[in-house]
C-alpha cells in the first residue's frame, strides 16, 4: 500500500487553517479553545506541533507535539533535549505503514544540534507505548511503575531522568485535583466532574499547573493530571466521571 503524506507545521500563523491540532474534540467545543490558548502560549518556548496529512483524506492521521526539554510540562530533567509530550497516529488501514516514525523523525531534526530526543511511554491508556520509539533506536534511560523514560542519544550528555514526586505528593491533604489545559480532555474533565462533587458534597482542592516549572514539580509521572487521596495516588491520567465516581466512591467515601 503506497500512502502520499504531507507533514505540516502547526504555528501561531496558521493555527486556524489545521483544526486537527486539538486531537479528536471539535472547534467548536469550548475546550478547544481553552487548548489552542495553552498552545499560543507555549510556542514562544519552543513548541512544535506536526501534523501528518495523508492524500485523500481531510483530517490529520499522525500528530506529534514536542519542545525542549527545559520546558517540558513532564517532571522529568531534560535540559539539553528534546522533548516528545504526544505522538499519535489515527485510522485502523494506516497502521504499521511508518507514519508514527515520519513524526519522530521531524522531532529528531529538530534536536539535531541538541542531545537527543526524551520521550515519556506508559503501558496504560492514554500516552505512547515505548514499542514504536524502541523500534527507531530509542533506549531506556529510567523506568518507574508503568513508565518509562526512553532516549535517543546524539552525543555524549548525562542521561535524562525522573524528578522524585515524592515529596510535592505527601503534602497534598483531604482529596486534590491537579490538572494542567495541556490536556484538553483533562480541561474537560475538570468542568464534568462538578455535578459528581455537587452530588457527593466534596470540596476538594482543585489546582491548576500553568507553567512548565510547575508540570516539573507534579506529584505523578504524567504530570498534567493528579487525582489525590491524602498524599496517595488515585489516578494519574486523564479518567472517564463513571471510573471517577468508581474511584470516590471506593477511596473516599
């Protein structure tokens, strides 16, 4: 199968051309804005978003978001790297057909006078696995729980690391929402979940990550979403209000 591809780059001047750039909610859903604000932002810090276009096809079927290491909205050290928040690929007849690879390869030249490429993969929902980077020569570099840091080294340079969320975790009292617009189905979920709070009569501290100095301090690995239970973990991804609920109703209540 021969697949024509077209990879654009995604700026401040042609945001409004590529609605794709917000993965999978519509331009008019609030929450799209509320990410295409985090975006506008972020670009002035090195961002870069790539979408893959294939001939035929209106919609994107690859993306892939990344930024240097010093501003990534991860806890992890990376000065020095760049850094892959998201890659995805969409549409069951493009799989295995080396679209994922074309993204990696433009963060890749991107980093070329850097020292590498980072990117966080996780055996759960919701991010990366690390099948797909081990596939293009990236390595392991730390590995906690269902997480792994991988690297793609192009020089000599120490290796990338996780920061210790331990102690930003332990002073989290009562039930704490942290969330980051990185996301726009954490965004989303932040204002879907008010009815179950209102219901369940919990006030819980709700805090939002607005700078990557303060994503790099986040209590989990994935950084941007944070639901906690006196100093413990209870989820740290984006989660439907049913397994929210599921969650409340066996840890909380």
């Amino acid at each position: 199968m021969i697949i024509n591809t077209k990879i654009v780059e995604v700026t401040a001047e042609n945001i409004a051309d590529h609605p794709g750039v917000v993965c999978f909610i519509n331009p008019r859903n609030e929450f799209y804005q509320i990410k295409i604000k985090w975006l506008l932002e972020q670009f002035s810090y090195g961002l870069k978003i790539r979408l893959l276009y294939v001939e035929g096809e209106k919609s994107p079927k690859g993306f892939i978001e990344y930024v240097p290491g010093e501003y990534c909205w991860r806890p992890v050290d990376a000065n020095g790297y760049m850094f892959i928040h998201c890659l995805w690929t969409y549409g069951k007849k493009y799989q295995r057909q080396g679209l994922g690879k074309l993204l990696i390869i433009e963060a890749e030249n991107d980093a070329s006078e850097m020292n590498g490429v980072v990117v966080l993969t996780s055996d759960g929902s919701f991010m990366a696995n690390s099948t797909i980077f081990q596939k293009n020569g990236y390595r392991l570099a730390a590995a906690s729980g269902k997480y792994q840091l991988l690297v793609k080294k192009f020089r000599d340079a120490p290796l990338p690391g996780f920061k210790n969320p331990e102690p930003d975790l332990k002073k989290h009292r009562g039930l704490t929402i942290i969330y980051s617009n990185q996301c726009p189905w954490v965004a989303r979920f932040i204002e879907e979940v008010k009815p179950i709070l209102r219901k369940k009569n919990l006030s819980p501290e709700i805090i939002q990550i607005r700078t990557p100095e303060e994503a790099r301090k986040a209590p989990s690995f994935y950084g941007v979403f944070n639901l906690i239970y006196n100093g413990k973990i209870l989820a740290d991804r984006y989660i439907s209000t049913t397994r929210f609920a599921n969650i409340i109703n066996k840890e909380v209540e």
